[in-house]
C-alpha cells in the first residue's frame, strides 16, 4: 500500500528546489572512453573585414570533444593552421599525435551569406575522408557547425550525429517568498540559445516531441488541474486538448504524429488512451484497476509501452494496439518506470529501483532481445531518461546537492556528461527527433 501511494505522488508531483536566476545549461564531459579518438580541429580561415560573431571551428570542436569519444587538440599546440589541402603537413600533425585533421574556410556571399568549405583527413593515412561545401545566412552559424559536426562524426563512427537536434526541459526560480515561476524551456543539445516556450505560476511538466519536431505536448497547472496543451514552436500558436475531470497527463507522439497517447482517469482510474489528433477520435486501451501510466511509442506505431503496477509494483509492459495482446517486459527490481524504446526497437531505458536498494533510483537500460538489464547511474537520484535520437546517450534528471541537473550517459555505460545550469533547478528532459 505504501508503494502505491508512493506511485500516485510520482503520477502528481514534480518538486525543485529555490533557484535565485537563470543561467545557460553548460555540457560538462565527466567521463570518456579510455581512448578516446585524438582530433584536430583547425580554426577556419575567414576572408571577410568584420569578425564573425561565432567561431564555427570551435563550436565543432566542442561537439565532437562532448562526446567523450573524442579529445580534441588545443590550438594552442597546432603547429600550423591550413585552410585548403596544399597547405596541410601530415607529419607535423603525426608529431601532435593527431588520428584526424578538420579544416575549412569561410568566405562573405554579400552582406548577409557566407560560404564554407570544410574537409576531415585521415591523418595516418594521409586521405581526404570528407568534403563538402555549404552556404548560411550568417545569422545560422551555430546551426552550421552543428550539422558539419553531425557529418563528421558520422564519417568517424559510422552512426548518425545529434548535434543538430533539441532539448526541451523544466526549470522553476523562486525569488524570496515570491511564488516559484516555472519555464518550459528549449535549447540546442548542448545548452546554448536557451528559449522559454511557456512560463506559467503553476507546474508544467512531461513535454513530448512530435515526430516532425514542430510541435511539443505538455502538461500545464494554470489552469487549476492538469491539462494537455499542444504548442507549434515555429508561430507559438497553442492548442488546448479536450480536459477531463481528473487527471489529464503523460502525452506521448505517435511515430507519424497522428495520435496522442495519455493519461486520464476521467473513468475513476488511471489508464492509457489514444486520442487522434485529426479526427478527436478518443480510445481507452487499458482496462484494469491498476494504474497505467506514462505511455511512451514503439518505433513502428504498433505497440505503446507504459509503467503499470497491476503486478504489485510498477513495472514496464507493452500492449500491441492491433491485438490488444499484453506482455511485460521487465521482471529484475521492484521498480521499473519512464520507460522508452531506441529508434530500433531493442533497448528500453527506464528508471530503475533493485531489490533492497532502498529509495534509490538508477537509469538502466534492458535489451529487449537478450533480456540483460544494465544500470547505467550510481547516484540513485534519477529520473525522466530520454533518448538522443540516434540511441547513443540518455539524457536524465538528477541532483547535484540541493539543485535538479541534467546529466547524460552512453548506452555502453563508458561516455558520460552533465548539463547542469551555472545556477538553478532543472527537470523533465525530452530530446527532439532528428530536425534535418
């Protein structure tokens, strides 16, 4: 009965702490692979009179040595700083012990475009392994250096880069005895250019992508209980969905960004329906006196997993909405929660509680084809994992003394990183799909 309780309060509440302002998030790699991959990137040559008001090489730089896969050259010890292939001396790079070289250029395109050019080398085996030029608006550099990272570490890994794509968090300030402000806000994955999409008197928590990226779901308090909003970033336009008595929570994008998935229990109980956003067709898919919570998509549109304690604590099952068959897919712990699936399908991270563990909370990771559970975090603070789109790192809410940090770790367990703000409290992460 306890353990109920303690899950109906998980359902309601999100609790920060005092923050006194607000601050940029700040990547901090706090731990690396135990080699990881020397890399030189090179700062770029700009033929324009005005200085730029990004250094784009070292925003590529800072992506790529986040990672933790990488460690990244000072400028300080580059014994030369090529621009284009003539200029380049593979054996003062081998001296720096550099396995990679980046180098590009940027030129003025009349008043308000820039052209560059940039290439990655092997450096051992002296081969141009990429090149590829492109023109922004020079108002679009950081989105430029992000989508040359993207490449880049595309060509090194073989696996998509993410450093294009969005974070969408909750952070709250309290001044003195003034009641707390909370933010929805958006920023870059790493932080920068943070953008407050709604701030509200009241709670807002569980954001949610839609698939296409234009479109956030959020629960919102202000207007007394709790109700589900839709809001278009590109105009700032928001959508009120149809509110039932009690609980309204948990939204969740379908895959082709049709359908909603949620929490209501406009019926007495807690359970999981799907609405359709075109038609406002309404359908419950769970029926039990359990509560059914936290609905999160599969890949193909075909199933939902979601944290239920039917069986006595909260667990992870999976209902496939054709056959409406029901399985569970956790067994280890007594306490398995926030669940959500890899772009593939095969891993599921989740919340995780072991058995005598007390009241610790770890983020773990369960491969649903072999059943091996892997817990990821030590602290025994988190919550609310979700996924970078291309399945290398979870990103999830913990503390850090007093105060709500984001923090990151790799599937493997070996790369991780935190995203605290210089001051504050954050909660309730969501990483964007791709947006290119």
């Amino acid at each position: 009965m306890v353990a109920l309780r303690a899950f109906k309060v998980f359902l309601l509440l999100i609790v920060f702490s005092p923050m006194a302002l607000r601050a940029e998030l700040v990547v901090e790699v706090t731990q690396g692979v135990s080699e990881p991959t020397p890399l030189a990137v090179v700062p770029f040559a700009w033929s324009g009179s005005a200085a730029l008001a990004e250094d784009v090489a070292q925003i590529i730089d800072e992506d790529l040595n986040r990672t933790g896969l990488f460690d990244t050259l000072p400028r300080s010890s580059m014994l030369s700083l090529p621009s284009v292939r003539e200029q380049v001396f593979f054996r003062d790079w081998r001296m720096t012990k550099s396995d990679f070289l980046v180098i590009g250029r940027m030129t003025p395109v009349g008043a308000d475009r820039v052209s560059i050019t940039y290439e990655l080398y092997d450096v051992l085996k002296e081969q141009n392994l990429l090149v590829q030029p492109l023109e922004v608006d020079i108002n679009q550099l950081r989105d430029a250096a992000h989508f040359m990272a993207d490449k880049i570490y595309e060509a090194l890994t073989g696996n998509r880069g993410a450093f294009s794509t969005r974070i969408v968090y909750v952070t709250a300030e309290q001044f003195g005895n003034q009641q707390a402000r909370y933010r929805l806000e958006m920023a870059d994955w790493d932080g920068n250019r943070p953008r407050v999409i709604l701030e509200s008197k009241e709670p807002i928590m569980s954001p949610s992508w839609s698939a296409d990226g234009k479109k956030i779901a959020y629960v919102s308090f202000e207007s007394g209980f709790p109700a589900i909003y839709v809001q278009y970033l590109a105009t700032g336009k928001r959508e009120r969905i149809e509110s039932f008595k009690g609980l309204n929570g948990a939204p969740a994008w379908s895959p082709d960004g049709r359908q909603l998935a949620m929490v209501l229990s406009k019926d007495g109980n807690p359970e999981i329906y799907v609405l359709d956003t075109t038609s406002g067709d309404l359908q419950r898919v769970t029926n039990h006196y359990g509560i059914d919570t936290e609905p999160s998509w599969a890949p193909d549109g075909r199933s939902i997993v979601f944290t239920s304690d039917r069986g006595g604590s909260p667990q992870i099952y999976r209902l496939d909405l054709g056959s409406r068959q029901l399985s569970r897919l956790t067994y280890e712990g007594n306490y398995n929660a926030k669940a959500s699936l890899t772009p593939d399908g095969r891993f599921l991270a989740l919340v995780h509680r072991s058995a005598g563990s007390g009241n610790k909370f770890s983020v773990a990771v369960l491969d649903l084809k072999t059943d091996r559970l892997d817990i990821l975090t030590e602290t025994g603070l988190e919550e609310s994992p979700t996924i970078a789109p291309n399945a290398s790192v979870v990103l999830y809410a913990t503390q850090e003394g007093t105060r709500g940090v984001l923090s990151a770790v790799s599937l493997d367990g070996l790369v991780r990183f935190r995203m605290p703000l210089r001051q504050g409290d954050v909660r309730e992460p969501a990483w964007s799909p791709f947006l290119n």
